[in-house]
C-alpha cells in the first residue's frame, strides 16, 4: 500500500450541541484522487476546514505525512504543503496567466519579485509555471490577462496557480461548481490528466464526474464517515444508497 499523504483519526467538531465532525477517521494514500461525497449539511465544508485549520478541532488528530499537524495554523500547513486551492490563489485581473502562474510559484519559495529584474530572468519560476500551465491546458492562453478568461478557464488557472506552489496534497471543494456542461466535461478531463502525478483530495456534488474521477470514495452523513471503498464498492452499498443517492431498498 502506498504511504499515507493525509490521515485524520477520530477528528470531532463540535457548534453549540451539534457535533458536525463526528469521529471521523480517513487515510488517502499518496498519489490517489479521494473523493468525499455527501447530502447538503452532511459537514463536508466542515472537515475541509478542520483539514487546513480554518476550524480548530474539538477532538481527535490531523497528519499530513507521518506528521501531525492538529495543532499547525493555517499559514504552516500550507508551507508543509497541505493547499485548499483558494489558500493559494489570490488571482490577480489584470495580470496575464503566466504572471499568476509565476507569483504563486514564488510564493511557495516565501520571496517576492525584485521589481528591478525581468520575469524571464526567474528561470527556476518560469520553468515551474510553463510546466502546470501546460499540464492545466492553458498554454494557448499563457499570455492573457486574468479577467480575459473564460469562467472554466479562470477555475483551471486556480488549479494551476495552487499547482504551482508545489502541494503535497491538493484539496479541491466543489472545482466544477457553475461550470456549464461543456466546461464540466473538460474538468474531467484536466482532473483525470493530474491523476496519479498529485494526491488530490476533491469535495464535489456532481456525482458522474466523482464517479468517474475517484479511486475511492468516502461518503459523511451527519458529519459521520458511513462508507469508504471503491467506486463500485459506493455505488451499491444500501446504507449509501439510501442516505445520499436517493435509492430505495428494491430499487
């Protein structure tokens, strides 16, 4: 089995009296696509948070690695490598693709540009931006400004930007949400293309893009884990079926 890329046991969070993170456990491999799927309120946004440490937990630990990290705020995680995908992109309008690219690369090494030296003279950085440019499919645009996008392509210059800064794990909340059908499909696609090259960890409602993108799948209901398998495994489990994709027994 692969090493472990994030782990939580027994993580709990508690708002007044309702515990939304009910003791959940997860391990995600290095390298896997894990989705987490579940009905609207089931605490999915919660863990997430809990994940990155925009909540603090009430119980339980978080290791990125075999390293714990429950107690990191937000800003060392991120160094550590543990990226929500907006943690690290603040897009800026009126630069190009490219310009985005490059400052968040820099970013992740902590120094900012000298405003007296060319962007091109940062070899090291523009390598790494031509690189995700190229594998988030936005080579054609490489030199158009930010607000010149597409809203498809604007999503997948995120992508590029939290790429960039060189994530040890890759935490993607609902990417394909207000896409249209059409720039839903080629999300897919970019997603199944990273597959394997990063550890992505993706929270998304669209359940044939979940079903065609996940290694494994773990499902919350009520802020409790009931489920955790394979793509097959989650299609027929009844408990699941019943919860979240509105099946009834005899179906």
């Amino acid at each position: 089995m692969s090493p472990l890329a994030l782990s939580t046991n027994g993580l709990v969070r508690y708002f007044g009296g309702l515990k939304a993170t009910d003791d959940v456990s997860l391990d995600i491999a290095a390298g896997e696509l894990h989705a987490i799927i579940g009905p609207n309120g089931a605490g999915k946004t919660t863990l997430v948070n809990l994940l990155t440490g925009e909540l603090p937990a009430d119980g339980g630990q978080v290791f990125l690695g075999g390293t714990e990290v429950t107690q990191q705020p937000i800003q060392q995680r991120v160094k550590n490598g543990l990226l929500r995908s907006y943690q690290i992109t603040s897009v800026f309008d009126a630069f190009t693709v490219l310009e985005n690219v490059c400052l968040a690369a820099r970013r992740k090494q902590g120094v900012g540009f000298a405003v007296w030296k060319a962007l091109t003279q940062y070899t090291d950085i523009m390598e790494t931006a031509h690189r995700v440019i190229g594998e988030c499919r936005l080579s054609d645009v490489a030199h158009v400004r930010a607000t010149d996008l597409a809203y498809g392509q604007r999503r997948q210059l995120e992508i590029a930007m939290a790429l960039a800064a060189d994530p040890r794990i890759l935490l993607l909340d609902e990417p394909m949400a207000g896409m249209s059908a059409a720039e839903g499909a080629s999300a897919v696609e970019l997603l199944l293309s990273l597959k394997g090259k990063y550890t992505i960890l993706l929270i998304e409602h669209d359940m044939n893009a979940v079903f065609s993108l996940a290694d494994r799948i773990s499902v919350l209901v009520y802020g409790k884990v009931v489920a955790t398998g394979t793509v097959d495994e989650i299609r027929t489990h009844p408990e699941v079926r019943r919860a979240y994709l509105g099946d009834d027994d005899d179906a």
